[in-house]
C-alpha cells in the first residue's frame, strides 16, 4: 500500500505492517493464473460427469389441454 497507510498503521498499532500476506496472495494469484487451465478442463469434466444421468422430470412440449380450470374439480 502507501506511505499514508504504512503511517497510519505505525501510529495505531506501534510497528510498521508486515508484507508478507500480499505475497502470499500475489503468489497464489500468480499460481492460480498458471493453472488455470488445468481447473478449467476438471471444472468441464465435472459438469459433464453432472449432465450424463437423465433429468428426474420429463420436460413437457406443450401445455395440458386443461390448463386453464381450476385444481379442484
């Protein structure tokens, strides 16, 4: 960060900040850019394992002639 928050934090807290949180975050940015590919393909592989199986209700073309009166007749 800046100057004005390095001051702020030493004024508030007694000592300077510690960096080494943003390294660790930029080195798991860095990391994760590198394989994102790899997260790609088993993100994919696992929405198609997710697709094979058959859908539990049969998806309808048109409505039902009676669609229009009421439930209890």
């Amino acid at each position: 960060r800046g100057l004005r928050h390095a001051f702020h934090h030493y004024y508030a807290h007694g000592e300077l900040p510690t960096c080494g949180r943003w390294r660790e975050d930029y080195e798991a940015c860095r990391a994760w850019e590198k394989g994102r590919a790899a997260a790609r393909a088993l993100e994919r592989a696992r929405v198609m394992e997710n697709q094979k199986y058959a859908p539990v209700w049969t998806l309808r073309k048109n409505p039902p002639p009676d669609w229009y009166l009421p439930l209890d007749q």
